[in-house]
C-alpha cells in the first residue's frame, strides 16, 4: 500500500548503534519500500532537510543516502528538486519471479561442462578426514613455523614485483637444479610453468593441444582427473591395460595424438615403468604427432631403491611433458604445481596460462624458492621418506596380519598409497560404502577403470597416517569384512 510522506519516517528505523552504519541502513530501508511497491514510480520522497529532520539525522546522511539510490536508478534527483522514485517494484518482482521460474528447467551446458560433469571427478569428500584415504601426506608434519617465515618475508617485500611475471624467475632456476639433480630432468628455467595444481597443468595441456575427436591413450585403471581434462576437451580416450611394468605399448592401434602415463609411481597401483619401457614408448612416438604427458604426482617418495630417472631426462626431440605438485610433499592447501613444457610450445602455453587464468599468488611463489634455497625442502623430504617408508611397511604387516585371507596387498616401491585386491568377489564399491560408514576412507579400484573394470581392490592411503592410526583402520577394516 502507498504511503504519505507523513509516514516514511514512521516506517524506517535506524540503530546508531548498529555496525552498518546510519547511511546504510536507510539505503536499504528505502531500496526496500521501493522493491516492495510501498513508494510508486513517480512518487517525490520528502526532501533532504525534512527527512532528517524526522529521523533525527544529519542531513548529510540523508543526502548519501539518496545519492547511493540514485547511482542504482532506484530515484532521480537533481539540485534543489526532491528525488522522485523511477522503478515499479511490482512489475519488477514479477519480472523476476517469470526469470527464476524458466531458470527451473532444463540447463543448456557447453559440450565442455556437460563431459566434465559426467566424468564423476572431482570426488567429493565430504566431512571430516577419515583414515586411510589415499593421495594425501601428513600435513600434520610440515614444518609450518618455517614456512610462515619465508612467506611472512615474501609478503613484506611484494611491492617490489608487482609488475613482475607470472612465473617467477627465482623459483623456476629452484626447481630446474632441484628436478635435474633428483629426477634428471633436463630443462632450462624458462621451460617451467607454475600453476595453482598439477590438475591446472593438465587443463592447460588440454586446452592447448587437444582438438575434438583426437585421440588420447590414458592408463586403465588410472588417474580420473586426466581423463576428464582431456575429455572435457573433445578426445576419444583409450583406455590402456596394465602389466607389472605399468602401461603397456600398443603398437597396433596407431598413434594418438597424446600419451597420458605415470611412470614412477603408475596411479592407483604404484608400478614402476622400467627403463626400456619407457624407451619404447619415446621411439613410438613422434615429434609434433604424439605427444607425452608424465604426471609425476609423487616422485619424491621412493623407497626401495633409487628411483629410475624421468622420462622427460630422456626425451632429446621436446616431445615430453612433465608435471609434478607440491601438495603432496608439502601441504594440499599451499595449491602450487608446475609443468616443464618442451621449449617449442613454452611461448603458446604462457599466453594461454594468462588467458585462462591459471596463475599462482606471486608471493607463495617467491616464499617457496627461499624455502628450496635454504635447504628446508630437502630436509622436510628426506624426513618424509623415512617416515612414510615405515609407515607403508606398517600397513602392509597389518594388512598381512588381519586380513590376509581376504586382500592381496601389491606393495610399492614408493608414494603414499598401495592397492590391496579382494581376493574373492567383486564388490570392491559396496565394501568401501561399509568401510565408510565404519569410519575408514578409502577408494574401490574399480571407480578408477575407464571402461568395464578388470581389477577389484581397495586403494588405501598410508603416508598422511600415523602407525596408531592406521593400526586401528585395519582392525576396523577386518571388522567389517
């Protein structure tokens, strides 16, 4: 119902003492007797000076008010003149009650969103963390005091790179002596990208090189966050076998446009690529045709012997890139990976990292380099080794202990997770609904297939566990079985 000017100042209450601010609340008070058709189109509110004087404010907050109203076309006013109300707020609600009722139908998704939606990755995990859920180190671990020094100092001096590049010098030259002494990869400083995740570094391979109905070979069963980058962008994918050795090479069935593969530690099982296996697959491919992705997600963590170098050291035509991420040998949350892309498409995937967006906070950037360069990253992964190595060992006994009559556990030579087979029946799904519901977390082999699933196990996580933990896990686990 209209109101008289007599009583809009009935209908408007101010708190002083309200955080908001006198301004504000009567800006949104008046908005919403205009939205809600109690000032018309066409009404003249009372002026500045009467208006105040009834609300027992300044003018000037008065005068804000009606300035911020004016600015989102609620009213008009000009100098000397009362505003007048320029909006019908009944036809602009059932203007908006006709969008939100055809917002209810049907929504129309780009090829893109709608592949990555029937992909069934990203998993959701939804409340608290569970042993033994895999992919994960301990961040309980991390030296976290010495890592808010070094971004406390990056933050302090981050004025002076405001304008600098998205890929910072300092922590590129980190990395290019760091993987070329640990993993033996050969790349210059300027061939390496930093990205928010290795799961960006795919995205970004993905948008760059894939056109529809390319052909991509992936591992079976793998990792899913590839194959939905890589299908989201249009291929065809092609599942892979594996052998103790990991993926196999496939000659019969052509060349695909790229070779996804986890070489050192193959994801879910932790199978090691030897080296002519990887030979192999270098000289089926070719340069400009086929090209290779190795996603090294936890090459840091060997433990059986040293581990065999990466594919990408061996690669002398730039056919290879090669992806990694801090997340697992450090914390999920500091969210940096990087990519060393063969220097022929380096000046291509810079234009698309910026365009797409997928940039990483300069300052954790430059925080990580001092932490590389004073020698902390290396300490913190020589303790890691350790412990993780005791700790896989610990589950595989307990394993053995429990449930050996059940599970057939593959150890691996390194990472942070191992494959344990059910050794009768295939119902690896439902048994990790019970072990769930138990207050165990972990993940069917047989989710991770890309077509009909021949393998059914569990994927179990040791390394972010405790021995107690995991103890405790495996008494539960043989519980529910």
């Amino acid at each position: 119902m209209p109101v008289s000017d007599t009583t809009i100042s009935a209908l408007i209450e101010l708190k002083r003492t309200d955080a908001e601010g006198l301004v504000a609340q009567l800006t949104s008070q008046l908005r919403g007797l205009i939205a809600a058709g109690r000032l018309g189109k066409g009404r003249m509110l009372p002026s500045s000076r009467r208006l105040a004087s009834d609300l027992g404010v300044s003018r000037n907050t008065v005068t804000y008010a009606f300035e911020q109203l004016a600015a989102e076309g609620y009213v008009a006013a000009s100098h000397g003149r009362r505003p007048v109300v320029m909006i019908d707020g009944h036809e602009r609600i059932e203007r908006g009650a006709v969008a939100a009722g055809e917002r209810v139908g049907k929504l129309r998704l780009s090829p893109w969103a709608t592949k990555l939606q029937q992909a069934g990755w990203p998993m959701s995990y939804r409340g608290q963390l569970k042993p033994l859920r895999p992919g994960l180190g301990d961040f309980r671990e991390f030296p976290n005091e010495v890592w808010a020094r070094c971004l406390r100092r990056s933050a302090m001096h981050a004025g002076r790179r405001e304008l600098g590049p998205v890929n910072r010098l300092r922590l590129r030259e980190a990395l290019a002596h760091y993987l070329a002494t640990s993993r033996d990869v050969r790349a210059t400083a300027g061939q390496i990208m930093i990205l928010p995740s290795a799961q960006a570094a795919l995205t970004l391979i993905a948008a760059t090189l894939i056109s529809p109905g390319d052909n991509v070979w992936v591992e079976d069963p793998g990792y899913p966050g590839a194959a939905a980058a890589f299908q989201a962008s249009g291929a065809r994918l092609t599942g892979i076998r594996l052998d103790e050795q990991g993926m196999q090479q496939m000659p019969g069935l052509g060349a695909p446009r790229l070779i996804f593969m986890t070489p050192t530690h193959q994801h879910p099982t932790g199978r090691l690529m030897s080296l002519a296996r990887r030979t192999e697959f270098l000289a089926a491919s070719r340069p400009g045709r086929t090209w290779i992705v190795e996603d090294d997600y936890d090459g840091e963590f060997h433990y059986d012997s040293r581990p065999v170098p990466a594919l990408q050291g061996l690669d002398a035509h730039g056919r290879v890139f090669y992806v990694g991420t801090f997340s697992k040998a450090m914390r999920s949350d500091i969210r940096l990976g990087y990519l060393v892309a063969p220097a022929a498409l380096v000046s291509t995937l810079e234009i698309a990292q910026q365009h797409m967006g997928l940039i990483a906070a300069s300052h954790v950037q430059e925080a990580l380099a001092e932490f590389i360069d004073d020698g902390h990253f290396l300490a913190h992964l020589r303790r890691m080794r350790r412990l993780y190595h005791a700790r896989r060992d610990h589950l595989v006994e307990e394993l053995q202990r429990h449930l050996g009559g059940m599970l057939s556990v593959e150890v691996p030579p390194g990472g942070i997770q191992l494959v344990a087979r059910l050794k009768r029946g295939r119902a690896d799904q439902a048994a990790v609904r019970r072990l769930v519901a138990a207050g165990v977390e972990t993940r069917a082999l047989s989710s991770l297939a890309l077509g009909r699933p021949s393998d059914h196990g569990l994927l179990l996580g040791f390394a972010a566990w405790r021995e107690s933990e995991i103890s405790a896990a495996v008494r539960t686990m043989a519980s529910c079985f």
